[in-house]
C-alpha cells in the first residue's frame, strides 16, 4: 500500500483520499484558518503535501499550486506574487477554443500543420489535426488559424465565464492563441479554470479538449507525466510563456496536471524557470509520484 510520512508515521494515501472525500465543498481556491479547523483530514493531507513538496523540491524559482479539485481548496502552494496575472501561454487555449466554438456551433475544423511553415512550434510540424489533436500537442499553427479572426471581445464572455481575466482590449490572433504577453491571468484563475471544464465536461466542445488533454498525457506534450506515474491517466495541458522572473530567461515552462483522468480529484500547477512546457510536465509527474512514497 502507498503511504505518505506525516511527522515521524504513515498515512496510507487511500485512507487520505477518502477523508478528503469528506472535507466540505467549496468554490474557494485559498485555504484559510477557519478550513483547517473545520476540516481536519485535509489539512493533515495538505501539511503532509506542502512539507513532502518542500523537501524535494527545495528550488524557489519553481513554483507550484495544489488543489482538491473536489472543493477547490489550496492544499499546498509556493508561488512569489501569486494572484498577479502573468502570461501563461498555451494554458489558454482550451478556453480560446471554447470562445470559437460559441460563435461556430461548436464545430471545430481540422487544419494542417507544416510546421515553421504555418508558425508551429515543432519545425516538421504535426499534420492533419482537429480540435484534440491540437490541445494533446498544443499546436500553435492550428490555434493560429483558430483565431486569426478573433478578437479579445470574441474571448472576452468565455474567458470571464471561466474566472478568468479577460485578454487585453487589443489582443488578436497570436496572443488568443497563447503566443507573446498580451493575455495575462493570475495562476489561482486559471486552475480554477481548469476545474470548471471538468465540471463542464460533458458540455460541447469541453469533451473534445478534455479528450485532448488525455491523449497529451499518453502521448503528446504532457507525456512525461503518464511515464512519472504508477498510475497513468491524467489529464495535461502545457504551456510556454514570456519569463516573468527577476533573472530572466527565454522563458518559463507550465503544466496543469488533474489526475486521476476520468473522475479527476488533484490539480498540481506548476512553472518551472528557463524550461518548455514538456519539460514542466515531467517535473509535474515526478512531483505527483514523490507525494506517493
């Protein structure tokens, strides 16, 4: 059996997930005095995460963020200037796509992507794909062809509908597709975000990227985290965004990793300096299965 130190004992980690069943439900993505008090099973799992988090990734310029997905609670969290909204590149692109399908009934096109031919991000590009294809391989050609007629009012509704600030009054094209820093949202937003679509995932189009964000964590960018776990399935999303550390570098690598897929009850965000997104999600895989041992 799987078990957590806690101090100098063990927690067994299925008797945890089960207490945590019980914590109360809440909307809230910060934890607070008064939820430890009145939810004691959680907050033993959250200290037993934050110290095990701590301990094993001790580098301050990676930072993280997790979540109940349940609740919505904070369980474990080590974010400089956290509610400040940032870039977060290709993080957005679920939601981008979401505002398209609101103004096209929800059918999404397939398109070719050749690569730096059609401003990809991987220089051979990926082919033919559609909607889940490109969330699973975050495809910057496809999400570019996506929203070269959008504009930030097109976004605007999905992205507040979704607690998340809405793009700049400019933005277009590139930035709704997740490229350059014209979209900014603070981490706490956009994990929140992400426990909307599970709650939505029956809704249209929600499935296609959920479905997407499968197949990245079996096959696509996020697939590192299948690898990292004892248990595959997980839901991934991958980002790379404009650095917005002190020292700066290229830029910064995120990952949004639910786990498990079908039923989904941790969220862990994490940016890691100086890295792509792939390479934050194996860093977020290796997190997930550190807090197992």
């Amino acid at each position: 059996m799987v078990r957590i130190s806690i101090g100098n004992g063990n927690l067994a980690l299925p008797l945890i997930v089960a207490l945590l069943a019980l914590s109360p439900s809440s909307g809230d993505t910060r934890s607070s005095a008064s939820d430890r008090a009145d939810s004691p099973p959680a907050s033993l799992f959250a200290q037993a995460a934050s110290q095990r988090l701590a301990h094993d990734y001790p580098d301050a310029s990676m930072s993280f963020l997790l979540i109940d997905v349940p609740s919505g609670k904070t369980l474990a969290s080590r974010w400089d200037n956290l509610d400040t909204p940032i870039p977060l590149g290709s993080l957005v692109k679920p939601f981008t796509a979401l505002a398209y399908g609101e103004h096209h009934a929800f059918l999404f096109p397939p398109h070719v992507c050749r690569g730096s031919a059609t401003g990809c991000w991987r220089p051979r590009g990926h082919g033919l794909v559609d909607l889940s294809t490109a969330i699973a391989y975050s495809c910057n050609s496809y999400f570019r062809v996506l929203t070269e007629q959008m504009t930030a009012a097109d976004v605007a509704p999905t992205a507040m509908h979704f607690g998340l600030e809405p793009p700049a009054s400019a933005s277009a094209g590139p930035a709704l597709a997740g490229l350059g820093d014209r979209w900014l949202i603070s981490p706490p937003h956009m994990a929140g975000a992400y426990l909307e679509l599970v709650r939505r995932r029956d809704q249209p189009g929600v499935r296609q990227i959920l479905a997407g964000m499968a197949q990245s964590a079996q096959q696509g960018t996020g697939a590192e985290v299948d690898r990292a776990l004892p248990f595959p399935y997980a839901l991934v999303k991958t980002g790379t965004a404009m650095c917005t550390h002190s020292t700066h570098a290229p830029g910064d690598g995120f990952a949004i990793v639910m786990t498990p897929s079908q039923e989904p009850r941790t969220l862990l965000m994490v940016r890691v300096h100086g890295v792509p997104g792939a390479q934050a999600a194996k860093i977020a895989g290796e997190m997930l299965r550190s807090l197992q041992k």
